[in-house]
C-alpha cells in the first residue's frame, strides 16, 4: 500500500491546453510552463465530452519527476452540446438503438427492423407522403 501513497503524493493537479488529439484516444496538452505532456481520457459520462485543440483542461501529472505521462480529468468552461453546428450526426450501435420520450419510441434493429411505437403517429410533407415497399398492409 505505501508505493501506491507515494505515487499519490507526488503527483500533481495543473491546468494546461489541448495541443493535439492522437488516434489511439489520448491527446497531447502544453502545461503553464510550456512542458507537453501525453494523456490518456479519463472517461466519466456515458457520452464523451467533445474536445478541440486549445481547449483548457485540468490535466492530473501522474509522474510529475519524469513529466512525461498524466490524465486528462475534463475541459474546463461551459458545457458545449455534443454535434452543435454539424451537419451530419452518426449514432452507432451493435443491436438495437431506441430513442424513448413518455409513450413513443423508435427503434432500430440491426436485422433492418424499424419500430415506430407512439399513441398517435401524424406525418405532414410539403410535397410527397410516399409509403412504399415490397407489400404495404393497411389495417
């Protein structure tokens, strides 16, 4: 128990800025002094928070000695909403994906299956209401 103490006490809380996000996941920061340090996400929430170059973060130095190695604990600022301002969102799941509010859900399969369940379903179109497939069933 006492080297996990002494890792403990010598490691450090310090703000820096995000210089680079690496494809394995972790990211590169430039503390206050300028040293850069390579960190890995500490990941808390079931959706991740959205990142960029030049966010400011709370980076925990796990060797501060070597300066070489941390982990990223958050951004700090606002909240930024995930996908605002793009134009295309991908949601991707291995079985299904269900969007819920009260009565009503979809949900997708991924057999192809599409289920709309709700206790009213209203569609409007400016143009065309097209419902096609290889049998439609009314009723």
């Amino acid at each position: 128990m006492e080297p996990v103490m002494d890792a403990l006490r010598s490691a450090q809380l310090q703000r820096a800025r995000i210089v680079e996000l690496m494809d394995d996941d972790s990211l590169v920061v430039e503390l206050t002094d300028g040293t850069r340090v390579r960190c890995d996400r500490l990941h808390t929430a079931e959706w991740p928070v959205v990142l960029e170059t030049d966010d400011p973060v709370l980076v925990w130095l796990t060797d501060p000695e070597d300066g070489q190695s941390g982990v990223l604990l958050g951004r700090i600022g606002p909240g930024r909403r995930t996908g605002a301002g793009t134009e295309c969102l991908t949601i991707e799941a291995t079985k299904s994906l269900t969007l819920r509010v009260g009565d009503g859900s979809i949900t997708i399969r991924d057999d192809g299956r599409i289920l709309i369940r709700g206790r009213d379903l209203v569609s409007h179109a400016k143009r065309n209401n097209r419902i096609r497939g290889g049998s439609v069933t009314i009723n």
